[in-house]
C-alpha cells in the first residue's frame, strides 16, 4: 500500500472495528465451549440488539437522515440514548454521509459505492478518512440541540452509556460475563453487520421493481437482518417516504414503530408516496425494461411487439392517473358534504374503474411475464449454439 493510501487511513477506528471483532471471534467457541448462558441473557441481548437498531433506521436513517416524519422529543431522546449505543457515530455523522450516498450513489463521491466491491461498501468505506461535514448539507441538524449535543460528547456518551448498560443488566441478571459477552460485544458485532448490509447485500442481491438503474434492491430476507431496511430499491427510488416495506406483508418494524408512535401522538408529518405514483412508476419501469430486450433479442414482429408494449402500458398508465385524480375527487366532496346521490355515484365510477383498471394490470403483468419468458428462451438458445 502506497504512502498516500495509507495517509488516508483512520487508524483509531479502522484499528477497533478489526480488533474487537477478532476478540469476539476468537473468545465466543471459548465462552460457549465453558458456559451457558442463561436464557435472560440471551433476551436481554435480542431485545437490546433491536433497541439499538430500530433507533438507527427509527432515528439515524428515516428521522435524521431523510425527514420522513417529525417526532416528539421524549422520542428522541430516547432514539439517540440507543442509537449511541450502536457504535456507529454520531446522528449528524451519519446522517451526512447517508445523504451524500443518496445524492451521489454508485458513483466516485458515494462514501459506500457498492461499485468499488462488496467489501468496501460493506466494512472498508469505514477505514477511511471522511471529509469534513458541510453545513449546507445538514442544516437542519446543525439547529437542532440535541443532535448537536450527541455529536460534541459522543465518545464519552457512547462509551458511558454502553459500560451503564453492562453495569446495570450485569447486576439484574447476576451475569458479568454474558453482560459483556453477550449482551455488549456479541450485540454491537451483530448491530454493526445487520447495518452494514445495508450497503452492501441492498446494493447487491435483490430486484430491481421501482428502478432498474439503481444498483438498489429489494430483497426480503435481507429486510428481516436489517430491520427492515431491505427494501432499499424502493428506498432510493422515493427516499422521502417513512416506509421502507409499503405492503402490509413487508417485514418492516421501523415502520410500524413509526405508524404506532403516530397513532399516540408522538410522531406526526408521516410522509407517504401515494400508491398511484408507486404503480406508475412500476409500469414506466417495466416498459423501458421490455422495449431493451426487446430490441436486443427480439427479431420477428418487433414493432408490432413494440407498438402493444407501448399501448397498454399508456393504456395503464392514464387509468393509474384517472383513479388517483377520482379518489381525490371523492375524498372533497366528503369534506364538502354533498348530496348522497352524487357521493354514491362516484363510488360507482370508482369501483367500475378499479375494476377494469385490475384487468388491465393483470394483462400488463401477462405480457411482461411472456416477453420475459421468450426472452430467456432466446438467451438460453444463443448460450447453446455458442
């Protein structure tokens, strides 16, 4: 390594983040090998380890970072208590650096490009040596006391709250040892790489429904690692959105947490992306994809092909538009409180429109599936021959 790579270097954290995770390695088969450790331990360790995530991505990503929603102080204090305990900087650090991922992502200036490798996005970004941060870039967490207050202590405060936490469940648990095995340094090694897949796994093994450019995916099983945050292709495509998982069925805790928080009155401004521009956006999405291939592999009656892509998808796309417009339309005229009359025949018009607006999106979902399909089949016919 060159004189100036090694310049560049952050020592003290790059030196940490490897040491105390080859302790843990080396002295957890130890540990397990002479002990067990008692089932409270392993609670506490959990619920510890959810606490401190959930007030990264509560906190960090979606308060901080993105604004997505505004919450009530005691909230807060309660977000940055735990999040400081995650090891993973302060909120106005953090949060700097996550909008320079998003407004330069996979790009040179993306502090955690998945496009440098896995392992750099993943855990090598962090050896490095980070610009100073710009105002102009968190201005809005520069006024905010609390956030400032975390950033000038936060060494002490994260040491002091980590040794309070191993003192005290050490104590009510009567277990030293797992306090700090377990529940301090197992939590922090799990904690850290649960986050850092973020970058990584996100930006590497998914699907790609809401953007195709975006090396952001979306992938399940690595929302449930990531509290979560697995979503990310939907995430980068509409980062002002509180919601990572916008299905009912998506594993997504923040959110919940958020939703939950909201109904209490202790978080309000919840934004939302309305699921017409969701949608829309998935169409456009598919489209472009289709004509691609098309182009590419497709070679008797392109353009009539082409010519029914085009057509349905608009076809589609002015129902999404019509809908969102005869929804809105409907929820004034509650407000205004028209004559029943009127109000039932626009529930008429709106159920005759979702209908036919499912028929066409299952024909669209039909034509994309057969495309896709024949598209394969040529790929995998090129393959043969070659």
């Amino acid at each position: 390594m060159s004189e100036a790579k090694l310049t560049q270097i952050h020592w003290s954290r790059a030196i940490f983040l490897v040491v105390y995770q080859l302790l843990l390695l080396s002295g957890l088969p130890v540990y397990f090998y002479y002990f067990t450790p008692k089932l409270s331990v392993v609670a506490s360790t959990i619920v510890l380890l959810y606490a401190t995530g959930l007030s990264i991505t509560m906190g960090y990503h979606r308060l901080y970072s993105h604004r997505t929603y505004r919450a009530h102080s005691s909230i807060e204090w309660i977000l940055l208590f735990f999040g400081t305990m995650a090891l993973e900087g302060s909120a106005l650090r953090w949060s700097y650096d996550h909008r320079m991922h998003h407004a330069r992502v996979d790009t040179e200036d993306d502090p955690y490009s998945i496009k440098k490798g896995f392992w750099h996005a993943h855990f090598f970004w962090l050896f490095e040596k980070r610009p100073a941060i710009d105002p102009k870039v968190v201005p809005d967490l520069m006024k905010n006391p609390l956030v400032m207050f975390q950033d000038k202590y936060y060494d002490g405060l994260a040491i002091s709250f980590n040794l309070i936490a191993f003192i005290v469940l050490g104590v009510i648990l009567g277990d030293f040892l797992g306090s700090f095995v377990l529940i301090t340094w197992t939590r922090i090694f799990l904690l850290h790489h649960f986050t850092w897949f973020i970058n990584s796994l996100a930006h590497w093994w998914g699907e790609k429904p809401f953007n195709k450019e975006l090396s952001a995916v979306d992938n399940y099983f690595i929302a449930l690692l990531t509290f979560g945050e697995g979503y990310h292709n939907y995430h980068h495509t509409f980062a002002n959105d509180y919601r990572n998982g916008i299905c009912w069925f998506h594993f997504d805790p923040s959110k919940w947490l958020i939703w939950s928080l909201h109904k209490v009155g202790l978080a309000s401004g919840l934004k939302q992306v309305d699921p017409y521009t969701i949608k829309r956006k998935m169409v456009i999405e598919d489209r472009n994809e289709l004509m691609e291939q098309i182009k590419e592999y497709w070679h008797a009656k392109k353009e009539e092909l082409e010519k029914e892509v085009h057509e349905i998808s608009e076809q589609l796309i002015k129902k999404i538009n019509d809908f969102g417009q005869l929804k809105e339309r409907y929820a004034q005229l509650k407000k205004e409180q028209v004559e029943p009359i009127i109000i039932q025949e626009f529930r008429s018009q709106i159920r005759d429109l979702s209908r036919s607006l499912k028929a066409d999106w299952a024909e669209w979902s039909k034509l994309c599936d057969q495309i896709m399909n024949e598209i394969s089949q040529a790929q995998l016919t090129q393959l043969k021959a070659t």
